[in-house]
C-alpha cells in the first residue's frame, strides 16, 4: 500500500484546513507543514501531495522556499506527485495559480 504524505504551506490556515481535509479523504494522517519536511518525509512515502496558497501577484507561500531545495535535493524517482492550491480567484484569476506552477517546476 502506498505511503502518502500531505505536505502544505500555510499563513493563514485555510491551507492547512484543506491539507488536513484531503488527507482524511486519502486515508492518511501523514500530515506536515512544510517547514517541517526534511528529507526522511519524501524517503518514507511513495506519494507526495502537495499544497500551497498563492500571494501577492501569484508568488508561493513563503514557507515553501526552503521546501523547494528540500525537493530539488530529494530523490523523486518512482515518487507519485499530486498538487493543490487555494487562493483568492475571483480577484486574481490570472495570477490565481502561479505558486502551483513553482512547485509543479
């Protein structure tokens, strides 16, 4: 069976909320703020779901910044990925999905 991990950053919550609530529907309690993924996060589970909000024009939540170099230093290989985003669409709808773009890069 495969090991999923929800990893997500969050300034406000609501991100954290949704990790919390796709975890629940993935049947995993593997829940972890990205400040707190290090390499043995990425090692022990075969799928990584990954979340971020989207500030000011479309950048990644600060958080995330070290946890790209996390990833980009980590084996990926035969690692399933998935990625989530919440932000503000309705105001910003064409910067709305960047910060998913920067973590999908």
């Amino acid at each position: 069976m495969n090991r999923i991990a929800v990893v997500y950053g969050s300034t406000t919550g609501t991100c954290e909320s949704l990790a919390c609530r796709v975890a629940e529907k993935l049947g995993t309690d593997q829940v972890f703020c990205v400040t707190d993924m290090d390499e043995s996060v990425i090692v022990n589970h075969d799928v990584l779901v990954l979340g971020s909000s989207t500030w000011g024009d479309g950048e990644l939540q600060d958080d995330w910044y070290d946890g790209i170099d996390t990833l980009r230093k980590a084996d990926l290989a035969g690692k399933k990925v998935a990625l989530f985003g919440c932000g503000d669409a309705a105001s910003y709808p064409d910067t709305f999905c960047n910060a998913i773009g920067i973590l999908f890069k």
